[in-house]
C-alpha cells in the first residue's frame, strides 16, 4: 500500500528562505552589490515558486528558476563556493516544489 505524504509548502518556503539567507555569511566587499543581488534573486524567485508551484510542472519550475531568473547570470562573483551554495539552492528549491 502506497503511503501518501502530504507535501507542506510553507516548510519547504522555510527551509529554502533560511539557506539563501545564510549566503549572506559571504564577505564580499568590493562586489556587495553582486551579492546582494544574488540573495534578492534567489528570494524573489523562491516567493514566485511558492505561489505558483501548484499549476507549474517540474519542467516549468526548472526552466524557471534555473534559466529565466538564473541570478548568477549578471553577477560576476569569483567565488566558487557562493556559485556552488546558489546553484544547490536552487536544485533545492526544484527538488522541493516539485513533489506535487
């Protein structure tokens, strides 16, 4: 028998919000621009997701986040490791809103 798991959005909200909020660790000081429009980025487009998860697809959400509103396409931040954290943000706000 197949269990159903009841998927929580606001949870998912939470979880993905608290991870973009921790790229605001990085220390960037002469591209603090570049970083802080990164972190708006990501929020903006997690707010989006979260309101409109439930008649997107996966794919929709995919292309979405990942191409439409990619926010390290016009920041030029020569840290591997704050590109790595934003590129598994998003994967993980694929993965989690995509459950439906």
């Amino acid at each position: 028998m197949k269990q159903s798991i009841e998927f929580d959005s606001n949870n998912a909200f939470t979880q993905v919000r608290s991870a973009i909020a921790d790229l605001m660790t990085f220390s960037f000081a002469d591209r603090e621009d570049d970083m802080l429009y990164a972190v708006n980025k990501l929020k903006s487009v997690l707010r989006a997701v979260h309101d409109n998860y439930q008649c997107w697809n996966r794919d929709t959400i995919r292309e979405f986040v990942l191409c439409k509103n990619d926010p390290l396409r016009f920041v030029d931040l020569n840290s591997d490791q704050f590109n790595a954290r934003v590129r598994n943000i998003q994967q993980d706000m694929i993965a989690k809103f995509s459950l439906n």
